[in-house]
C-alpha cells in the first residue's frame, strides 16, 4: 500500500470514528442511554451551552436533571464535517433543537437553531469528545395546533439575545439560568472569538 493510501485510509477511519462519537452523544442524549453518553466525553472536557457549563461528565448529570424537569429534547442533525489534525480534530453540524412545552395550557414546540462545534481527541487510541459548543443562530417558538396562540410580555425578554431569545425565555421558565455572552450570528466577534479558540487548540 503506498504511503498516500494508507494516510487516506487512516484518516477515512478517524474521520469515520469522530462523525460515530458525536451521533452517539447526541442520540444517547435523545434517547437518555446516559451512560453510554458519558463515555463519550473525556474527564476533562468543557461543555458551554445556554442552561450549562462545566464538564461532559457533569454535562450528562445535568441532562438527566433537565429530563425529570420535562424538557426532553430531540435533535435534528445535518452531516458533519470533521477537520482532523494529528490525534486533536474539530467538528461542526448545523443542528435544530426540538423542545415540547406546554405554557398557559398551549402545547408549543420550541426549536432552536444552532451550528454544534466539537473539538475530539484521541487518547489511548480512543476519540472522545473534549468539548461541545453551540453557536446561536435563531429560534422560534410555535404552537402545535395551528390557530392556538400564546401572547409572551416584551418586558418578559428585554435583553435576550436574538439568536437564542425563546430558548432563554423558556429555560428561564424553567429555573434555569441562561448565559447571555454566548457565541451567536447577532454578535459575530463571539463566533470569530469561540472558532479562533478552537482552532488554535487543533493546530489548524
């Protein structure tokens, strides 16, 4: 095998590898397989979305939290593009986030919109992820049956975010505390900033 195939097949596999870890943290997450989620993340991971941020291991603790609170998420995924350099890679998917509520007795389906960044590192000849963040693109916020309607007070999102302001509303909703410096399209410098960050860690 010459030395250009066998650096394609290698590569062919961790790329193969990486995609493989990342759709089996998000449908361990789906489907609450949390264990199996937690062994995709390394000790040391970092995970910094708009309800969390700590480790992957601490990151499945509080998925579960959030399910016995009743917001159950599902994922929707488009293909991943993974860049590999050495034993570190990057990885990125547009995603849409579907979360069910019911608010003031109107079942409503909130769905953020987001681009997943992933950094992924092997150690011992095993990728796991070393950390997850999410840029914010927009969301809405609808009612399942359409003529249904829900009237939210402005006063109730001053300050939000645009790219993630019915998350936050419903997170709030929830007990939850949203961090508002997140990466997102309304504020470029903070994707130039997270994506400088991840690549300089990568060597790209």
């Amino acid at each position: 095998m010459s030395t250009e195939l066998h650096e394609f097949v290698r590569d062919s596999a961790d790329i193969t590898a990486i995609t493989q870890l990342i759709l089996r943290e998000r449908e361990s997450r789906d489907m609450a397989k949390w264990e199996t989620m937690r062994d995709c993340f390394h000790p040391d991971s970092r995970v910094r979305l708009s309800w969390f941020n700590g480790s992957g291991p601490d990151f499945v603790t509080g998925s579960i939290d959030m399910a016995k609170r009743g917001m159950f998420a599902k994922h929707r995924l488009a293909p991943i593009l993974v860049t590999l350099a050495s034993n570190r890679a990057v990885a990125s998917l547009t995603a849409i986030i579907d979360i069910p509520r019911v608010i003031d007795g109107i079942d409503l389906i909130l769905s953020a919109h987001g681009r997943f960044i992933y950094r992924a590192e092997r150690r011992d000849d095993a990728w796991r992820i070393f950390s997850f963040d999410c840029i914010y693109m927009r969301d809405e916020l609808t009612p399942v049956i359409l003529g249904q309607t829900i009237s939210i007070d402005p006063a109730e999102v001053e300050g939000f975010r645009p790219s993630y302001r019915n998350l936050s509303w419903c997170l709030i909703k929830t007990g939850y505390e949203v961090d508002q410096d997140l990466p997102g399209e309304d504020r470029p410098e903070t994707v130039d900033a997270l994506m400088q960050e991840v690549n300089n860690w990568a060597g790209l």
